[in-house]
C-alpha cells in the first residue's frame, strides 16, 4: 500500500487490514462540511475525493487538493488528531471505497509508532508543496493557461483528448465562475485549439 511516494510502515498496514471496514460512496456525495466534527478518518481504498473551500453566496469553489486510491485526506488526519473542526469541504468525484479508521486509533498509532509519526509529517509537506503550487498557479497563470494545464492533465490520465466534463465543474475545479470558464473555451475553439460538445471538451 503507498502514500503517492511514500510506504506505509508495516505495522500500519496490519493495525488498517486486522480492522478492515470499507464503505462505497456514490460520486457527487459530500463527504464532510467545512465547520463539522468528525471523528474518523478515511483511506482511499479506490476512487477520488476532492477538498475544496467554498463561498457559499456567489457559489465559487476553490480545489486545494485531490485524494486518490491509496491515499489520507491531510486535513481530516489532522483535525482528528488535535479534535478541531473540518477547514474544508470534501466530496466523491466519482464511486469510491473508503475504509474508515477512528480518530482514537489515529492517536493511538502517534504514541505507539515513531514510523507513523514520521509518514504524517512526509505528507503534510508533500501537500503543503502541492498548496503552494497551487497558489503560484492561480496568482502567476492565466485562465487560459490553467485550463490548457487541466485539460492536457486530464488527457495524459485518461489516455482520450475527449474530456467529459461541464463548464460548471471545469470552473469549481479552477476556482472561478462558469461565465468566465465559458468565455475563455469560446476563445479556445474559435482560435482551433479545442472543440466543445455538450458536457465534453476535445483537445485538437
């Protein structure tokens, strides 16, 4: 089982299988809310889960990071360990499997493991490097630039220059409105760069 680069120590590996329980999440399903309490973490067994901060008036999303198979949600680990409310807000982008641990167990394995303790903070500055990417991207590239990025992105992964996906999403993942998303992907298609279909953008 990896952390993206990174092992879990073998102990860990036996303390999640010797407590294995695992849940299906229906895509679009909110996994926590921003200002809520929740006493669990939860492992990505398979799927994707976003973690993203909201303006709830004008409905604008900001994406700080992604959660795959394999991987821990850095927020919801530490806000179990210190029993402090959710920052963010989390979602399935598509069927996933989770297996839930108790935050108990969580501050159990600090005492126990130096391993453990040692991955947390591996990972924390792996997603504190991925934060900060994120910030030079939003304040240094243009829109156009950051949907190119996206989209080429998503093309590499699915292995398809059709990439399903609204101008709704596009614009909650790039963290800025759906007019703005629809002006710049009529700009692209009209300089040949893309072609729009409805819920799908193909790259030419």
């Amino acid at each position: 089982m990896k952390f993206k680069n990174y092992n879990y120590p073998e102990e860990i590996i036996h303390e999640i299988m010797r407590d294995y329980k695992s849940i299906l999440v229906k895509k679009n399903t909110v996994i926590v809310n921003a200002g809520e309490t929740r006493q669990k973490v939860s492992f990505i067994k398979s799927g994707l889960i976003r973690v993203y901060i909201q303006d709830y008036e004008s409905e604008k999303e900001v994406l700080l990071y992604e959660v795959g198979p394999n991987e821990i949600c850095t927020m919801g680990l530490f806000a179990c360990i210190y029993d402090t409310k959710r920052l963010a807000n989390s979602r399935t982008e598509c069927d996933t499997e989770l297996i839930t641990i108790d935050a108990e167990k969580i501050r159990f394995w600090q005492t126990k493991y130096t391993s453990w303790n040692n991955l947390i903070l591996e990972v924390f500055f792996s997603r504190y490097n991925e934060l900060l990417d994120k910030i030079n991207e939003i304040t240094f590239n243009n829109i156009e630039c950051r949907i190119m990025k996206f989209l080429k992105k998503e093309m590499d992964y699915s292995l398809n220059n059709e990439i399903k996906i609204t101008h709704q999403n596009l614009a909650n993942k790039l963290g800025t409105t759906r007019v703005v998303i629809s002006r710049i992907l009529k700009k692209m298609e009209n300089k040949r760069i893309i072609k729009l279909n409805r819920g799908e953008i193909q790259l030419l």
